[in-house]
C-alpha cells in the first residue's frame, strides 16, 4: 500500500516537472519569435562573427526563429501555445495523453491554419522583411488545393479540416460547444433584458416625483493662524518715530550696539499657502480614516519649519491609537517624519507635526528685535530661534551654568553659538558681562578679538587654556568668600548693595592703587561667561587639568 502511495506521489511529481519544463521551453519559443529578426544570422543568411544578434534567444533562438517563420509563417504561434496548453494540465494534475489522434490533430491544425493564411494573406510585411503569412508550408498546400478545388473549394476544405483537427486536439465535442455559447447567449439576453425594465421604471418613477432642491453640506475649512509677525511690523511701520539727535547721545558712554548692523531681511509670509494648508489638512484626516481614525482638523499653525495640525478626534475614539500612527503616517504623507502630541496640554485636541515642503531661514534680526527679546528681564538672554509656530525662543544663560552643544558636521552648531553670544552683546553691557573665549582653532571666535566684553584676548594656545580655567576656577571663589560676606546669596544681589553703597570694604573685594594708601570702593562683579570652541580637541591636549577645571565651575 505504501508502495503505490509512493509510486503515485513520484508520478505527480514528474508530471508537476515535466509542466514547468514544458512552460520553460514555451516561453523560450514565444520570445525568440517575439524578437526576431531578419538580420540575424539563419540558415538563409550569414553574418560575420562580430555582428550583434538582437534576438532575446541568442544564436539559437535567431536560427530556431528564422526556420520556424519561414517554414509556417504566423502559424509558428501555435506552437508555444500548444506547450502552454499542455503544461497547464500537467500542473493541474488532470492528465494529458498524447493520443495518435491528437498528433494528427495537431499536424492538420497547423496545415489548415498556414494553408488558409497563404490563401488569404499571402505575402506580408514581418519585422521588415517580406515574408507568407503561412509559410513555405502553407504556400505549397494552398498551391495544390487551388490547382484541383479552386480558390472557394480550398476555403471550404481547409476550413473544415481546421474545426476536426481543433476538436480532435483539444478532445472538444462541436455541438456540445454550440450548446454552452447557446446557453451563454440566452443568459446574457436575459439579464440585459432585466436590466432595461428596472431602468426604464427608475426613470418613470423620477419623472413622478416632484423635484426637492438638494441643500450642499459646506464643510468647515480648518482655521488657519494668521502669522502675527506682518502685521506686528506693518503697526510698526504706521507708528511716528521720533528724530533723534547728536545732543541726546551721552558722550564717552558705552552704547549698546543697533540691531541695524545686522541683515534687514525682508519678513514674509509663514509657511506655506492657506489653500496648501487646507488640501494639507483634508490629506490628513483622509490617512488617518485609512487606518481607521476619524477626526477633523480644526486648526492649523503654519511655523517656519513645521506646521501643526490641531485634531478633534470624533467620539469612541481613542488616542494611544493615534499616538501609534506617527510612522505609518510619514509614509502615507511622504514626509520625512511626523510627530504626534496627544493630547495638547490644555486643549482637547490631538497636535500632528508636519515638516513644510520647503524650510524658512529664520534671521538673528527677526528674534533680537521682538519685544520678547527687548523687554525680557533675564540676566543673560539668549536667542535660540523660533519654535514651531513662529514666536522666538529665549532662554536665560546664568540658569545653565554648563551648555554643551553637539551635533554632525553642517548641522548648524557654529551658527548657533554666534547667535547666542551675538544676543548677549547686542543686550548686555561690558560691565555686566564679561567673556573668556577659548579657540584652539583659531577659526570661529577670532572675530570677537577686541570688544569691550572681552576680559582677555581670545585664547588660541590649548596649554594656555588649562592656566585660564584654573584661573576661572580661583577667580570662582574668591567671588563666593565675597558674596558670602557681604550676607547675600546671589551675584545680582551684591551688585544692587555695590551701586547703593552698602558693601564693606574688605580685603577680598579691594582694588588698591599704585601707592597703596588708598582701596577703592568694591565695584559690581560682573557675569563671566566662558566659551570654548571645539571642546574636544582641547580635551586632547590638557584633559586632566581641562576636565578637573570645567567640573569644579558652575
């Protein structure tokens, strides 16, 4: 039993070879004639060793293309489809005898197919070359038929030679086969017919009823925040200013430098269109109702980098399901990422951030001359850029007392500390603020050599640093025994008792003259602020003094 099991098993399994085999060499048979052409190499055509054969079959297939189109001419398709034809049943396991009869069938196939061809055809242009639409095959046979049944008798012969040898072939009965197409007829008349009555009494019934003016359901467009930046400047613009003159500028002061030094940049408009926006927001809540999420956009906050997309999620809905979307999201919206907030703190509403099509600079000028920036009361502001709608970002330096910056090459790290000690120049005065500027390449800090804020020219010696931050370091504590003794707890505090005069003299605080028989009064301490460009490489150089230094300041 288990031995005719096998022997069954082995036998698909041939026949499921034998189809893939078959199919293999059909395939190779319809290309190579698909490709042919007549200035391949053939047994009817030579061509030297270095020409190129355009044939997909190579030099087998230009020869074997060739022979067949010229022996059968178009018939030569009914070969590859006979072999597909008979893989196919061997695949599907439904057996395929190849019967005496159906060898003859063949052969008589494809003698009335060229021989009728030839008769109707005749000479055809193939692939830029004449060539019988039948073939030698069929020019012959049409040839002998015409000489004995002229041209209708030939028709009428090779005709019925084709319908026997194609039932013969394909096993088919010819009135079972007029039967189904029947059948096949009389069930399309049918539903056509069905079809026509429900239409037609569609129709009629319309016509009845009266017309009801339909009303247009207008959906709601998000709204859009207007960016505020224009009209700030065009209220600015309207306002009279006042002339100043030469007398109102105290002589010898220090002055804080103008912003006018810097690029004037004209302010445009915030991200990107209105009508973008909306198409952007109907995109939105179109993906996320492919994953199953309904909801409406109520806002949207163009910014300069970003837009944010406020979300009312509808009822059920629940909002860890949207938090998961974020990645599925940046794929459906083609954008390099998205980011989910859910929910907005304080609002109801799930926040989605969309990058722009296309950035927008944002300019130092823009940020120092926003009234954030110029009535802040922090001690040491800086100027970090603008957040995802727009409104700048400040920050207050002397609550970081370490800020590292770090990042690839081109990301913007250079950029970004010259925005922030320019922000404090542009604020502070050479007495409040000081710098200690450490540039051991000699690259991004030489610009800043001789400013009135500078406390000693800008270190270039890496060695030389490590004195300078032991000198910070001492410097650092000296100020902690002043301010300790003067009964306060921050710098700010001891500089308001320095300008009302209620600080004692001691020997921490005094500055004696050349004489020394007079000490000066204890003057304010100003912030000292130290920056050091490329930190790695002076790590290289003096790690253990460097590294010891920027642990003990704060």
């Amino acid at each position: 039993m288990k031995k005719m099991k096998k022997e069954k098993k082995d036998y698909k399994r041939s026949k499921e070879i034998a189809g893939v085999i078959l199919i293999a060499v059909a395939l190779f048979l319809l290309l190579c004639l698909v490709s042919y052409s007549p200035s391949d190499p053939s047994f009817t055509h030579y061509v030297s060793g270095d020409a190129k054969i355009g044939n997909y079959g190579g030099f087998i297939g230009a020869y074997l293309s060739d022979s067949l189109l010229k022996s059968f001419g178009i018939t030569s398709y009914l070969f590859p489809i006979f072999l597909i034809m008979l893989s196919v049943k061997l695949l599907l396991n439904r057996g395929f005898k190849v019967s005496t009869s159906a060898v003859i069938g063949f052969i008589g196939l494809v003698f009335s197919t060229a021989a009728l061809l030839s008769i109707r055809y005749g000479t055809i242009r193939f692939f830029d070359a004449d060539l019988n639409s039948g073939g030698v095959v069929g020019f012959f046979s049409s040839r002998f038929l015409d000489s004995y049944l002229n041209h209708i008798g030939s028709y009428i012969f090779l005709v019925v030679i084709f319908l026997i040898s194609l039932m013969v072939t394909l096993d088919l009965s010819l009135v079972s086969l007029v039967g189904r197409v029947m059948v096949l007829t009389r069930v399309a008349l049918s539903s056509l017919r069905a079809f026509i009555i429900i239409r037609v009494e569609r129709f009629k019934r319309k016509k009845k009823t009266p017309k009801v003016e339909k009303q247009k359901i207008v959906r709601d467009a998000p709204v859009i925040i207007e960016d505020t930046k224009l009209q700030e400047k065009e209220k600015e613009k309207k306002k009279l200013q006042q002339t100043t003159f030469d007398f109102l500028t105290p002589k010898g002061a220090y002055t804080l430098p103008p912003l006018d030094l810097l690029d004037k940049v004209e302010t445009k408009s915030r991200g990107m269109k209105r009508e973008s926006l909306i198409m952007n927001a109907r995109l939105l809540e179109k993906k996320l109702a492919d994953f199953g999420v309904e909801g409406k956009v109520t806002e949207v906050r163009p910014g300069p980098v970003i837009s944010m997309f406020e979300l009312e999620p509808a009822p059920g809905v629940k909002i860890n399901k949207v938090a998961n979307l974020a990645d599925d999201l940046a794929m459906a919206l083609k954008a390099q990422s998205v980011r989910i907030i859910a929910p907005i703190p304080g609002k109801a509403v799930i926040g989605v951030e969309i990058p722009n099509q296309g950035r927008e600079l944002v300019h130092l000028r823009d940020v120092l001359d926003n009234d954030k920036f110029l009535e802040s009361k922090y001690r040491l502001p800086i100027a970090l850029g603008e957040d995802i709608v727009g409104n700048p970002m400040i920050a207050d330096l002397s609550r970081m007392p370490h800020l590292l910056i770090a990042g690839t090459t081109g990301s913007g790290k250079s950029v970004s500390l010259n925005a922030m000690i320019c922000s404090i120049i542009f604020k502070a005065m050479p007495d409040d603020v000081k710098f200690l500027m450490i540039d051991p390449k000699r690259l991004e800090l030489s610009g800043y050599e001789g400013i009135p804020h500078l406390l000693h020219p800008v270190v270039v010696n890496p060695k030389k640093a490590s004195h300078v931050l032991k000198w910070a370091v001492e410097e650092m504590e000296r100020r902690y025994k002043v301010i300790g003794e003067s009964g306060v707890k921050s710098i700010e505090l001891y500089n308001k008792l320095v300008q009302k005069g209620q600080v004692p003299v001691h020997k921490d605080a005094e500055i004696p003259d050349g004489a020394g028989e007079e000490e000066k009064p204890p003057e304010k301490l100003p912030y000292l602020i130290i920056v050091i460009d490329e930190l790695a490489d002076l790590m290289m150089v003096a790690q253990r003094n460097v590294e010891e230094s920027l642990t003990r300041l704060a």
